[in-house]
C-alpha cells in the first residue's frame, strides 16, 4: 500500500513539470466534427386557377369548392413522403383568379417568389396569355383543366404538359363503346354556347372516325330560366319530351351540354325511350369516383382521409401532374426544371396513374396518353380504348388527335 504522502508528492512532482503534448491532447475529450446537415431542396409548385361559384342543374354536381386543388396536396403528400430521404421538400401555392380575368400581372407575382413548375385550370385564352411568358422564364405549366383540342393543336407550347385529356378523346372513348355495343345510329343534341359545340364537334369527329352515324341534330338555345325552381321542373317534365318527339328512330341520345343549362335534364324525358350519352347519362371523363381498379381502391381511400369526398377527374389531374414533377425530381435527383423537362420528354419517362398502364406523352403536343372511363352517376360502365381499336404505337393513341393528323408545331 502506498502512504497517503508519498501520492501527495506524485501529484505536487506531476504538476511541475511540463506534460507532453501528445499527452495533454490524449487527455483531453477527443473534439468531434459535428455533421453536416443535409441540404434540403424545396420545389415549389404554383396551381393557378380560375374560379367563381358555380351552379348545377343537379345539387350533386355542384363541383366541390377544391376541385382539382385537393388532388395536387394529395401527391404533394406523396412526393413529400418520398424526398424526405433525397432532401427535397415540395410545397403548394394556390393563387385564384376569376374566370375571365387578365392573368399574366398574377403569373408573373407567381414567378417572382420562385414557382419554376405551374399548374393551370384556366381557360385556353388565359392559359395562352402566360405560355410564352413562361417559356422565357423557364417555368414548365401543366395544364390540369382545359379540354381545348387547340391547345394540343394549332396553338400548342413546347413548355405545356397536357394531364387534362381532350375532348376528342373524351368522344371517341365514348364512341368506341357505343360502336363495340353496336349503337350505330345517334341523334345530337348541343347547346348553344361555345363549349357545349366543341364537344359537339368533338362528337361528330368522332363519328365519323368509327364509323357512328349521327342522323339528326338539334341546338338548345339557353334561354336563362330558372329551372331549379318547382315549375321549372314541371316546365322540364313537358318540355323534354316535345323537344325530342321530331327525332328520327335512333338507337343513342347524344347530349353535348358543357354549360350545365339543359343536359342534365334529358334523361328519362326523351319521347321515345332510348340511351342518353355525353355530358348526360353514360359520361366519359379522365377519372371515376367509383373507380377501384388497378389499385384504384388506395388513392381513393387515402384521397378521402384527406379531403372527406370522393376523387373527380380534375383531382386526379392535378395530382398525376404534381407525381409526375416528383419522380422526375427523384429521378434526376434534381429540382432544375431543365433537367425535370429532359426527362419528362425522354422515351424512359412513364408515371404510374391506377388507370391499368403506364402513361407516356405523346412527343408531338405533350399530352398525356390516358384511358377514359365511361360512367353514370353510380359506376363505371367501361373504359376505353375499347377491345379491338388497335394502333401501330398505342392502342391510347385511337384516342383523340393522332401523330399523322396533328396541327401541332411546338414552339
């Protein structure tokens, strides 16, 4: 045992004399290099949109005051959910405008707080006014609501991604199936603003493309009453039958009514009694809120948890378009909306919608290839393109404006 003195004199001698570096740093904590933080790179995505209140001539159809925006935080969610291991975080902003206002003085308020990527649901002459504003700027748009075949066609951007599908394709998805069911002889009847005669258009073309026949035609001029009220749907009850009574024998009712002024009230009122289709009774659209294939079951169960309905077609454009920003980002580990567009537009881009395929874009006006469901108020009754229309590149492209006809010269 050593004396409690002779360990007083080790200590008093240690403290004497000078200790060796290297011994003083082995003695002292090791210092440590804190780690770096990774990076965290936000995109940010504009949704510009245009929106008043809108009436239906059905309560049920009133369109949801989200329509289109629920579906985009939706697949923000999930992009999110993905480039939280890549360190890319993407956020939302919603700017509304009012339907016919001048939107390029927004757009550019837009630009300015850094949107590069811009979700449109405008109409075609507001969505025109900012395309080449933002092609200068290098902001890539995704057009998310308008059906205007021009868009795609003689008025087409090379920097507007089409996730919203045509009228066309909306009418020849339905003409397939009526010609598969052998529904050859069709009567149409449109109303009298511009929308509702593209789609009629859109349904003559698609006629004579599949070799439907429409035999008749009638315009309902909207007149402005009020048919929602209680001698409005008496008027309808008597008038829906005398409007049809000089049809010729048919085998389909075409509605062509965008307008939402008398469509709605064809079904069931027609003199002789026949199928109602088009914007009434078997309607074609990008999506089906009843829709539980291909997976279909998960995005509208989590698409309800998050929004308390059902997913409508606006919605799911809006969230393919905002997934597509997302795995493109993931893909190229990039946020740079050069290198997002290269990719997009390279043969190895495809995305994943639960609609039973992959979706590509057409390379000559940038819409999205994609089914269309047929459907009532209930269901889906069909999805073309239907068996037996066959294309040498895609069966999707029997839908809407192929390569040989387009007008399309991107610029």
């Amino acid at each position: 045992m050593v004396p409690n003195t002779l360990w007083v004199f080790i200590i008093l001698f240690l403290a004497s004399v000078n200790v060796p570096a290297a011994f003083a740093q082995d003695a002292s904590p090791t210092p440590t290099t804190a780690k770096p933080a990774k990076e965290i790179a936000e995109i940010k995505i504009g949704y510009l949109r245009a929106y008043a209140p809108q009436l239906a001539l059905s309560v049920l159809d009133v369109p949801p005051r989200d329509e289109g925006v629920a579906g985009a935080n939706v697949a923000i969610g999930d992009n999110n959910t993905t480039g939280a291991f890549l360190g890319q975080k993407f956020s939302l902003d919603v700017t509304e405008v009012e339907p016919d206002a001048d939107v390029v003085a927004i757009f550019n308020e837009m630009a300015a707080k850094g949107d590069r990527y811009v979700l449109t649901d405008l109409s075609a002459k507001q969505l025109l006014s900012v395309a080449d504003i933002a092609r200068d700027k290098g902001i890539l748009l995704f057009n998310v609501g308008a059906t205007d075949d021009s868009l795609r066609e003689e008025n087409c951007r090379i920097n507007i991604f089409h996730t919203a599908p045509t009228r066309t394709m909306l009418a020849d998805g339905l003409a397939q199936y009526l010609i598969w069911k052998q529904w050859r002889r069709w009567v149409l009847v449109y109303g009298s603003h511009e929308r509702d005669q593209l789609f009629a258009e859109a349904l003559r073309r698609a006629a004579t493309r599949f070799g439907g026949e429409i035999i008749a035609e009638k315009e309902f001029k909207d007149t402005g009453t009020a048919r929602r009220t209680d001698s409005g749907v008496v008027q309808i009850q008597k008038q829906m039958p005398v409007f049809t009574q000089d049809l010729p024998e048919h085998d389909v009712l075409l509605v062509a009514d965008e307008s939402e002024v008398f469509g709605t009230y064809v079904p069931f009122r027609t003199w002789i009694p026949r199928p109602v289709a088009g914007t009434a009774g078997l309607i074609p659209s990008a999506w089906h809120p009843a829709s539980e294939q291909w997976g279909g079951t998960q995005i509208q169960n989590r698409f309800a948890k998050a929004s308390g309905r059902r997913m409508l077609s606006k919605d799911m454009s809006a969230w393919t378009a905002i997934r597509i920003i997302g795995d493109a980002a993931t893909r190229t580990q990039s946020g740079d909306p050069e290198k997002i567009a290269a990719f997009i537009r390279s043969p190895d881009f495809s995305i994943a919608a639960f609609k039973g395929q992959k979706l590509t874009f057409r390379d000559w006006n940038w819409q999205l290839r994609q089914p269309i469901f047929l459907g009532d108020g209930r269901s889906v009754i069909s999805t073309s393109p239907q068996e037996g229309f066959l294309h040498q590149v895609s069966e999707l492209d029997t839908l809407g404006v192929d390569q040989p006809e387009t007008k399309c010269v991107l610029k």
